[in-house]
C-alpha cells in the first residue's frame, strides 16, 4: 500500500511538473507571436499621434515652439486581444534663456504595459538653439532612467494560475541625442535614443537590452489659398537597424481649431485622426488605427486618446518666426 502511494505520488508530482512545462511552452509559443507582431513597432512604442510628441524622442525638438506644451497620449493597441500594449507618454517642454542663450528643456514620462512587461522611462532633455542663416538649428540631449519590471504573476489567457510567479525588475541609465533644422514652414529632425544600448540582467532569469533606435522625421505646412485651412504632411521613419518602419500622416487644421488627419503605417495599419483646440491653449484628440496585416482578426483595433496645453510664457518670444508645423 505504501508503494502504491508512494507511486501515485511520484506521477502526481510528475503530472504537476509535465503540466509546468507545458504551460511554459505555450506561453513561449504565445510570446513569441506577440514578439513577431511587435517587432514592426520596434522595441518602442509609437503612436498615430506622433507629431505631437516629439520631445520624447528627440530632445532637439524642445522649446523649438517658443511655447509651454505639455502633451498626454494613451495608446490602447490591439484593443481585446488579451496582454496587448498599453501605453502612456506625458511630454513637456519649454523655452528658456541660459546663460543669455536660446535653449529649451523638457521631460518625458512613458510607462509601457505588454502582457507579462511592464517599461517605465522618465528622462529630462536640454536643447540649444543656433540661428543658421533664415533658420534655427537645435542640438540636443536626454538622459533618464528606463524600469523593466517582468510580471511572474501575469496569467496565460483561460489559464487560473500565473506561471511563475513573483516579480522582477531592473533599473538603467538611459541616453539619447538629437538634431534638429526649422527653416519657413519645413522642420527636419533625426534622433537617436537608447544610445548606449544599455544591457538589463536579470541574472538567473536571463538578460536583455535596449536596442538603439534612429528616428527621423518631417513635416511641411502647406500654404493655402484658403486661410482658414492648413495643410502638414508628416512622416516619421523609424529603425533598430534591422528593420525599419514608417508613418506617413495628412493633417488639416480648420480655422485652427478642428483638425482631421490620416495615417499609413507601411504593411501595417491605417489610422483616422481628430482633434479640436478649444480657448487657443487646450486640445483634445483622438486616433482609431485599423490593421492591414493579418493580425487584424485578432482584435478590434487600437485607439489613441490625446490631451494638451500649449501657452505662451511672460516675457519669452518665439525662437525662430516660423509657422507651427504641430497641431497648437
């Protein structure tokens, strides 16, 4: 009897460990999917709203306005389909005068969900401002710390148990650079964040890194016969240097006040964008992106919820007396 129990025990323990592993094995298999998929977005995230965030990830971009802004964005992506990314990013920047020079500042604040991942990145950004010829040249840098933080107890779709359990997380220094050139209605920028490609070690739980990431983006306002309409195409291109990803956008301001735009993110989606300024310092949009890959079965779409204040501070005048290219 005692040898029986003791068997029935040992194929207990055996079924337990074998139903371990097979949980593992389908989790491997289910992030791995969510890696393939995510592997267009790169490692960062991105938004339909991305000519509005600028300052986050190229820090030449800060103060560029002559303007106070502060702008919120929450990303819900692939909406229903369980572990998918969510994600918030606060960015502020500001004109200010150092040292009797032309400089801005900024902070950036973004915290990423993606299913068992969770990325909190706060980092503070200076840019210096040089008049070159009609147009203004910005050079600028960002440091900060990046959190890693994997969820053990983040729990398989249909499956009670987490898999295993307890919580892990690391902290890094993180660096970017950035330049930018506004000249009349067209503003160049190209940035680099992740700069060091900072290695995150988890020990006995394996390591990672952050990939460097190179942006470059565009945008042109459009004069019109119309003055009560504006016209900017956007485009933003973004790689690790092993794939590369671009959105190209169309937005029109009416009246300066409501805004209608389109997105095409290449083999991947196609959003619609609205907006509205109310009191010529407040603003809201919204984004509804649809995919165009075959991933699009497995959820509803992704929404974008936008907020911002953008005002003029006391005593401070425009660093370069061009017009806006950013929804304002």
């Amino acid at each position: 009897m005692g040898i029986y129990s003791k068997k029935l025990k040992n194929t207990g323990t055996f079924k337990t460990k074998k139903r371990i592993f097979m949980k593992k094995i389908i989790l491997l298999i289910f992030l791995t999917y969510m890696t393939t998929c995510l592997v267009k977005a790169q490692q960062d995230p991105h938004y339909c709203h991305f000519m509005f965030l600028q300052p986050s990830y190229n820090p030449a971009y800060c103060g560029t306005e002559g303007m106070i802004n502060a702008v919120a964005v929450n990303r819900t992506q692939w909406a229903g389909m369980t572990g998918s990314p969510n994600t918030t990013t606060l960015s502020v920047d500001a004109p200010v005068n150092f040292l009797g020079t032309h400089s801005g500042v900024g902070l950036t604040i973004s915290n990423d969900v993606v299913g068992y991942e969770k990325n909190f990145l706060a980092k503070f950004a200076y840019a210096y401002h040089i008049n070159v010829g009609t147009g203004l040249l910005s050079i600028g840098v960002d440091a900060g710390l990046y959190n890693k933080t994997i969820d053990g107890d983040w729990q398989f779709p249909d499956e009670p148990e987490s898999i295993f359990g307890g919580k892990t997380r690391k902290m890094v220094f993180d660096l970017g650079a950035g330049l930018l050139y506004k000249v009349e209605n067209l503003t160049l920028g190209f940035s680099s964040v992740h700069a060091l490609e900072p290695e995150i070690d988890f020990s006995e739980d394996g390591k990672t890194y952050l990939a460097r990431h190179y942006y470059f983006t565009g945008a042109y306002n459009i004069p019109l016969a119309n003055a009560l309409l504006d016209l900017t195409p956007n485009v933003i291109a973004m790689s690790d240097g092993n794939t590369l990803q671009f959105d190209i956008n169309i937005n029109i301001l009416y009246n300066k006040k409501i805004l209608g735009g389109v997105t095409y993110r290449n083999k991947d989606a196609i959003a619609l964008l609205a907006g509205l300024t109310i009191m010529n310092d407040f603003r809201v949009g919204l984004a509804y992106e649809l995919g165009v890959s075959k991933l699009r079965k497995t959820n509803i779409g992704s929404f974008e919820v936008m907020l911002g204040y953008a005002f003029m501070p006391e005593r401070s005048k425009p660093a370069q007396k061009s017009r806006s290219v950013r929804f304002l």
